[in-house]
C-alpha cells in the first residue's frame, strides 16, 4: 500500500517509512506543491495512492465522494513528525484492513500518553 502524504505532513515521513509503505510518496516530490485538493485527489486515484493527511478537508470529500482514493484522516493537532510516525508504525495492521475494506476514510486520533 502506497501512501501519499500532503503538504501539512514532513516529507521526511516518506523515508521514515519506507520499510512499511513502500513507494509512498510526498505531494511534493509528485509536482503537487500548492496544488489543489482536487488535484491532489485526482492525481493519489490515478495512481493508487492512500492520502493522508491533518487536513479535514480529504474527510469531508471523502465522505460525499466515496473512494477511490481512500483517506486516512490524522486527527493530532500540532505534534512532532517523530509522533505521527509512531502512531502510523503501530496502526499498520489497521490500516491495511482499511486499504482493503469499505470505509472511504479513516480517522486516527493522537493518543494521549
């Protein structure tokens, strides 16, 4: 499963990560800096990409247009990159039952420590 992270994520997650979701990519190594939500959207569909993000804004398109692609939603407030790669690490078998279930969307909360 490829993740495509936004903008309002470090680039740095996509090497981070890369042993568990390889060809993952950044929106911005995808010439998508500035780029619209649509096309983003447009652009993570073409190309087999999950979206993740903390913008509510892939929830809510998520929610009336269905997927493809799906939508993994980071509900963390400001938190250190090194956070939301914890929290992705121990979600993995999660959200691979979501890559491949139903839902449009899956909404992650920072948990509390």
């Amino acid at each position: 499963m490829k993740l495509l992270f936004d903008e309002n994520l470090s680039p740095g997650l996509v090497h981070a990560l890369l042993d568990l979701y390889p060809g993952s990519r950044h929106v911005t190594e995808c010439g998508l800096r500035g780029a619209s939500d649509s096309a983003v959207w447009q652009f993570a569909e073409q190309n087999g990409f999950v979206i993740v993000s903390k913008d509510s804004d892939f929830s809510r398109r998520s929610s009336l247009a269905g997927s493809p692609p799906k939508v993994i939603w980071l509900r963390f407030g400001n938190c250190t990159t090194q956070r939301i790669d914890f929290v992705l690490r121990n979600t993995r078998e999660r959200i691979e039952a979501f890559a491949f279930g139903n839902e449009s969307c899956l909404v992650l909360v920072h948990p509390r420590t």
